[in-house]
C-alpha cells in the first residue's frame, strides 16, 4: 500500500533560487537532477518553460469532514516531528521508516533522509506517524500529514508488504486525519497513481472522493547545457 503527495508552500521568487526551494534534488544514475512535487497542471507550466518534463502522473483525491472510527484496537499510532525522528536516539526507528517506504515506492521513487526531510517542510506543519502493532513488535507502516490552513495533505502513506491487509493503512489515515482536525483542517488530501487500484479502494472506503483534475511530478538535470538554459 502505497500513496503520497507534496503540498507547496506560497513562493514569489522566480528563476533557480524557486527551483532550489520547490524541488528536491535526487541523483538518478550519477546525475544530479531537480524534482518537483506533485504539480497541478497549471502550476507545471513554469517548470515545463524550463526544461522540465513529466515523469509521473497521479490521481487526487479528496476527503471533507471526519474519518469513521472502524479502526483496529490492536494497531496503535504515535507521531513524531521530522527533527525529531532525525535525532540520534532515533536512528533506528529512522532506519526501519525508510525500509519501509523502499518496500512501497520503487526506485527513484523511495524517500531518502534528505527527501524526507524535504516532505516535511513542504507544509507549514507536519507529523509523522508510525504504526505499531500491540504489543509493540516493531514499525508496521508510516504516513507524513501535513496541514497548510484548513487543508490536510496525506503526503505519504506506506505499509510493510508483510502487514498489509491488517488495517494499518486504515489506521494511518484516521489517525492522520484526526490530527490535522485538531489543528483546524477540514479537508483532507491524497493522490496516488492512476494504477495503484489497492490505495484508491482504500480511499474510496474511508470516503474520499476523486477529483477532476490530475497531478503531475516533473524533472530536469540540474545543470543543462549552456546552449539550452533558460
């Protein structure tokens, strides 16, 4: 089970400084190349008058109001911040969080320390959630939910292939969506791939709804050739 989406905060700069704010930087065979977060179509325009082109296409979804409360008793959520699970201490709960997501998303797809560290700050407030089965056996999936004003984005969601089906990424999400509640949001968003038919018959049973218009996520080398820069 697998989703994510990337919310961008408000940038007015133009030009690399925007590109080095909105994009990650991944390295995909030895080259050093920017990615964007998940972009509505009118947005991939800038980036497209750049260089920049499609890689991934995705679905979005949206959720308004409260999640039922159908989730499992012995599946239960703590939260942590970006900074926090980044800590020393933390490492190993670091290291079993990204083994977990290298489960769901395919390479280049997986996050690294860095990338997620970049999906946190992509909103104005975040948490990470762990699941964890009682008693505890160890880290069964995570999510990151992040919340600009009254809107709530599930920006990632990924359970251990040999946990799925147990109600875990149904406890990630409720859990997901009563904390952004608390801090205001009343909507609640998601996208996933147009193929990945386990997460949106997910989606749909929590409630959420497709909407209309598709994302996009886009790439360009960091350094082009000088005769085609922009």
């Amino acid at each position: 089970m697998s989703a994510g989406v990337t919310a961008l905060r408000g940038d007015g700069r133009s030009g690399p400084a925007k590109m080095r704010s909105m994009c990650s930087v991944v390295t995909i065979g030895g080259c050093d190349t920017y990615r964007t977060p998940a972009l509505s179509t009118a947005d991939a325009r800038w980036f497209q008058e750049r260089g920049f082109v499609t890689v991934q296409s995705l679905v979005v979804l949206q959720h308004d109001g409260s999640i039922r409360n159908d989730v499992s008793d012995t599946i239960n959520c703590r939260d942590v911040t970006c900074r926090q699970v980044m800590l020393r201490p933390q490492r190993q709960l670091l290291a079993a969080v990204l083994a977990i997501d290298a489960e769901s998303f395919a390479a280049p797809w997986n996050l690294s320390r860095e990338t997620l560290r970049h999906a946190c700050r992509a909103t104005s407030e975040h948490r990470i959630l762990v699941a964890h089965g009682i008693p505890d056996t160890g880290p069964l999936g995570y999510a990151i939910v992040g919340r600009v004003g009254m809107h709530a984005y599930l920006q990632r969601l990924a359970v251990s292939t040999a946990q799925r089906r147990r109600g875990v990424a149904k406890r990630l999400v409720h859990d997901a969506a009563r904390w952004a509640a608390t801090r205001g949001a009343t909507t609640m968003l998601v996208n996933t791939e147009p193929a990945n038919d386990a997460a949106r018959a997910l989606y749909r049973t929590l409630g959420f709804v497709l909407l209309p218009d598709p994302l996009v996520v886009l790439e360009r080398a960091v350094h082009l050739p000088e005769r085609t820069h922009r």
